[in-house]
C-alpha cells in the first residue's frame, strides 16, 4: 500500500499522543503513521486497540535516547514529517530524579533533530514539505501574577527541572531552525484533561481516589489556577499547527479556562458524587491539604488568541462538559485504571501527584 506521507509521533502511547495517533490514522487513511514509544509507565498500548490493526498505522518500540535504533527507523520509513510529544512530564518526579528530564526530553529531542536533519539534507523533498513538531508545554514561562496571560513573546523563565528540561528542548528546537534550516515549529499548550490520563496528574488521580475512597491531597491552600484543555481538542490544535502552521513560528494552546485547584477539585468531587450517587459532599469529605511541593508556580493562563486568529482553532467543549466526559469515561473503564495503577508505578503512585 502506498502513502501520500509518512509521520512519526514519538510518545504516541502516551496520554497526549495516543489521542494524536487516533486522530491521524483515522483522518488521514493516505497517511502512514508511525508510533515510536518507548513504553514506560506512561506509555500503553491498550490506548489503541481501536485503531491497530489499520493498514495506515505502525508501532515501533524505541527508545529516543537510542540513536542506533533512531536511525534504523528514520531510514526504514523516511517520514517526512516528525511529531514530538515523547517526554518525562510528571514535575513532582523532576524534583526526584532531575537527571531522567535532561536525557529524556533534553537529549532525546536532539537526538530526533539529528536524524531529521540527517535525513532531509539527504532526501530533499520538493513535493511534501518537511516539518519537526516540537509539542512542548506552558511550564516553560514561569510565573504569573493574578492578571495577564502567557503569549508567544512571553520570556521563559522555568521554575522546576521538568519545566527547564522544556524549556531547553524548545530551545535547542528552534536552535536547528536558525542553524541548519530545519522546518521546524512548536506549541506550547496549558494543563490537558481527558481520557486515557494516567493516573498521576490532579483529575484522573481524584476520580481514582473517589472511587477508592482514598483521601484527594490539594497541595498548599488550594489556590493555584492553571487554564485546563480537553485532551481532544489539543489533538485538533495539533492537527492544524502541523499542516497549516508558519515554519519557525510558536503557537499557543489553551482553553481560556482558568480554575483553581480547590476549585476543580470540589466542581470534581461533585460531579462524581452525583454520578455514583453519593449524598451530597461524600467527596468533598476526602478533601486533605499537604505541604506545598517546592517551585510550585502560582498561576499559569495561555492566550490563545494567535491560533484562533491564524488558524480558526478553539476549544470545542467547555470545562464542565469535558469534564463529565471524562469522568464518565474512567467510571466505564475501571478495568484499564486498575491495570495502570499496579506494578512498576505502584510504589510510588500514592504518594505522587501533580497539579
């Protein structure tokens, strides 16, 4: 079977990427799509079953800190086009293990810039223009104060070593762009939401923990904000930005939807209530407050404006609706959050959160 183009999206097991994958291979049959994963905690192949049996898609098990095998899998498929969304995400790990963000998501994205590089200085294409999506995340700017948004003029200024080892990447991205001409463009998108979430990040580890009814750690006072996307919809946002966005240019995502954390936790706590069928304040009663984690920044709100402006992208759900999505979701696939809570993760799965 031929192929009008060929992708890799690395961490296309992922959370993230797994939904990217879908997207691809289901919209675009003419595509091939390559999935390399490397298939840590993180990464599950049981994200897609649906789709892995279609002629268009392909998995690849690697490592992108293996560059031996990097470059058998450039020079097999020859994509042309590369979709990075592999990366070491977890902050409260960062501050563990420091060293694993730099290799990971320092070191594996100048991996994958070399064999793009190498490959398309040697395959010039003059029919399918080449393009290396660097899928990056908000973290990168720091700080905000209780106004004002983060645009793409915004000064990085990271806080924790997950949000520097980002930041790094970005920059080494757009490094290869000034460099060596690499066709090169990145997003950087607020906190994702949705299906498929493994359960160490805020909502799908309270929605676990409701229904086990294991206490809901808020860190601190409860009032850090972040702007909060359907993982679904940063999927379409990332389909847009690979075809139709500026070679060299930045592009913020985000959902115009800010909510603090005691806040969503208690907008949480009751649309599970009511879904269990649970007396009012059940969960809430769950509600404990722990010592803040260290560089806990306060407040983080992308403007979206430049891709809803550029490229007509916008959220398609609002908060309170993707979340009822999401948790009906989890509540109908229990079996799955069982079997991702148990063996390597599970040493440290009650004790590490992130929010």
């Amino acid at each position: 079977m031929s192929f009008n183009r060929t992708i890799i999206i690395t961490g296309g097991a992922g959370f993230i990427g797994s939904h990217v994958v879908r997207l691809f291979v289901n919209k675009y049959p003419n595509y091939r799509i390559v999935n390399l994963d490397a298939l840590t905690y993180a990464g599950n192949l049981e994200n897609l079953r649906d789709i892995d049996q279609l002629p268009n898609y392909v998995f690849e098990k690697v490592n992108i800190l293996d560059t031996a095998e990097l470059k058998r899998v450039f020079d097999e498929y020859q994509p042309d086009g590369v979709i990075h969304l592999a990366a070491e995400s977890h902050v409260d790990r960062s501050i563990h293990s420091p060293l694993d963000f730099v290799y990971t998501n320092v070191i594996g994205t100048v991996n994958l810039l070399n064999e793009a590089k190498r490959l398309w200085q040697s395959h010039p294409s003059s029919l399918i223009p080449h393009r290396f999506y660097h899928v990056s995340t908000d973290e990168v700017y720091g700080a905000l104060g209780d106004t004002g948004f983060f645009t793409e003029q915004t000064k990085y200024d990271p806080h924790s070593p997950y949000s520097a080892s980002k930041a790094s990447s970005d920059h080494f991205v757009r490094a290869y762009h000034d460099t060596y001409d690499l066709p090169v463009v990145i997003s950087n998108c607020s906190n994702n939401y949705g299906p498929y979430h493994f359960p160490e990040k805020l909502i799908p580890l309270f929605i676990n923990n409701i229904i086990q009814k294991k206490s809901l750690p808020v860190y601190g006072d409860g009032l850090y904000t972040r702007d909060w996307l359907f993982v679904k919809d940063h999927a379409t946002a990332i389909d847009q930005v690979f075809h139709e966005g500026k070679t060299g240019d930045t592009y913020n995502i985000g959902g115009f939807n800010e909510w603090r954390n005691i806040d969503l936790v208690k907008l949480l706590c009751k649309q599970m209530d009511e879904k269990l069928g649970n007396p009012p304040g059940t969960s809430d009663a769950l509600i404990t407050y722990v010592k803040d984690r260290p560089g806990h920044d306060r407040r983080y709100a992308i403007d979206a404006t430049k891709i809803n402006q550029e490229l007509g992208w916008k959220p398609s759900v609002t908060f309170e609706e993707g979340l009822a999505q999401t948790i009906d979701w989890y509540l109908e696939n229990t079996e799955w959050l069982q079997r991702v809570t148990t063996g390597v993760y599970q040493q440290y799965y009650s004790q590490m959160y992130s929010f």
